[in-house]
C-alpha cells in the first residue's frame, strides 16, 4: 500500500519505515540520512518532529545526537501496522 495519500512526505515515511523496521536502533542523524539515501537537512527536520510528537527519544553521546524509538508511543502500534502492510 502506497502511503504517500496519508504521509505526503517521502522523508517522513522513509523515517518512520527505517524505526519500525529497526525499533532496536540507535542512529545518528548522518548515519540515517546514509541508511535511506536522503539529505541529512530533511532528515534532521523528521527527526526533530517526530522527537517533539513523542514517537522518538534522543541522548547525547558525545558530540552528537542518537536517536531512537519510544516504542511506548501511543500511536505506535497503528503506525507500525500500517508500514507493515505496505
């Protein structure tokens, strides 16, 4: 199922499919952007929205950010559903 009608951005699918694909990981913005080949401006953005909304925690390891998924996040369950039908 193509989800582009209910999440117009590619970068924010991207982001969302990588962490419920991965909900182990723990990646740098750079890192990320490297994994699903997308700039690391677009990706930082997703990163820091989907931080805010509560779907994703972040830490400091040393001079960079990590960030990880909150699996704990309300909606979790229907977005992984969701990207897991695709």
């Amino acid at each position: 199922m193509d989800l582009s009608f209910l999440i117009p951005s590619r970068v924010r699918r991207k982001v969302l499919a990588y962490f419920v694909e991965e909900p182990k990981a723990q990646v740098y913005v750079l890192e990320l952007a490297r994994l699903i080949d997308e700039p690391p401006q677009q990706v930082y953005r997703e990163l820091i929205n989907m931080e805010n909304w509560g779907f994703l925690f972040s830490y400091k390891r040393g001079r960079q950010r990590v960030y990880r998924l909150n699996k704990k996040f309300p909606f979790y369950p229907a977005i992984r559903e969701l990207i897991e039908r695709k």
